[in-house]
C-alpha cells in the first residue's frame, strides 16, 4: 500500500525524488519561492522545492538534450515543479470562490505538482532572456490556453513569433513524456493524472 504522504523536508535522501539541481543545462527560478507570482508574496518559505520524482526529472533531463539538438542556444528555465500541498492549500485559498478558481486543482483532489510530476517551464533565448510567450506565467486569461491560440493568432492578440516560442517549448516536453494541459501554455504533466493521483504519495 503505498504511503499517501511524505514530509517535504524529506526529500534531499528519498530514493523516489531527485534534485533539479543534479540536471545540466536546466535553469531554475521557482517563482513562489520569490514575490514574483500571483499572490505577490514568497510561499515556499523555508522549504527546498527544487524536486521532482525521478521519472519527470529523467523526462526533464530528455527535454533539454533535445532542445539543445534542435534549438542551439535556447534553454528551458523551470518556474516550478514539487509545490507542497500546504503550498497548493495556500494558493487555492487566494482564488476560492472567484472564477479564476479553475486554474489550480482543489486541495482536495491535488495538484500534479504536489506529487512531484509537474512542471511549470518556459524558453530563455540565447542571450538568456525569456522568451516571449504572449503572457507571463501565471497569467490568469484566454490568452495563456493553448486552445485558443489559432483565434488569438487571426486576431492579432498573439503573434507568430510567440506561438514559435511556445511551440518549440512544447514539443521539447511532449517529446520527453510531458503532457500539456489546455489552460496554461507552461505546464506540462509527466504521466497519467489519474494514475499519478491513484498511485503516489504527495508531498506535504
């Protein structure tokens, strides 16, 4: 029966869960770890987030070498990926009750993240800037849903040079075993959701 919590202080000596700082060539900057996000405040506190279980760590690692192959210069800078269910209760909280509520999954149910197999992740260019993406991360409206992007890119609210950008972003996971998700064009999932849900522990 599998353990249906594990201490996020544990992590840095558990067999299941791997550091991003063991993966070359990735860059990171958790935005909840800082004030840059949504809520406006730093969340992770004292926490060390900087962790996914090994299996989307090795996906991680498959993006960025074939990145590197097919875009040369181009690196992935990851925006977060272990995010704690005390964190996901946090965050959930903020949004409860307003429409945008439908942008984070309920406490209850889990976010992907909690697990360890979720990444938030978008390009820096070969001068390390970020790449345009049409919006910031985190940007709450129609205009961050890949399902939209034909409409917004007739339209005239996106343009070809963004899309490029989130396409080479999105074919670098899809290839490594992510998924991508139709309301946020930086994050991707490693696995099935239900069974992820289903068969793994999430992390307080």
């Amino acid at each position: 029966m599998k353990p249906a919590w594990i201490e996020c202080e544990a992590l840095p000596a558990h067999p299941d869960f791997r550091s991003l700082l063991s993966i070359a060539g990735i860059a990171i900057d958790l935005r909840y770890a800082t004030p840059d996000n949504f809520v406006g405040r730093p969340l992770y506190g004292g926490l060390d987030c900087n962790f996914l279980r090994r299996e989307a760590a090795t996906g991680l690692e498959a993006a960025v070498a074939w990145l590197a192959h097919k875009r040369p210069g181009y690196q992935l800078l990851v925006l977060d990926a272990l995010r704690p269910q005390s964190v996901q209760e946090t965050l959930f909280a903020e949004l409860a009750g307003t429409p945008l509520e439908l942008y984070l999954a309920h406490p209850e149910r889990g976010s992907i993240h909690s697990f360890g197999m979720a990444v938030d992740a978008t390009l820096l260019d070969p001068q390390g800037r970020e790449c345009d993406m049409g919006t910031p991360f985190d940007d709450m409206s129609a205009l961050s849903h890949p399902e939209f992007e034909a409409q917004h890119l007739a339209q005239g609210f996106l343009s070809a040079e963004q899309l490029s950008h989130r396409g080479w972003l999105r074919a670098a996971m899809l290839q490594a075993g992510f998924h991508a998700i139709t309301t946020e064009w930086w994050h991707f999932d490693f696995g099935d959701r239900a069974a992820v849900r289903r068969d793994l522990p999430r992390v307080l």
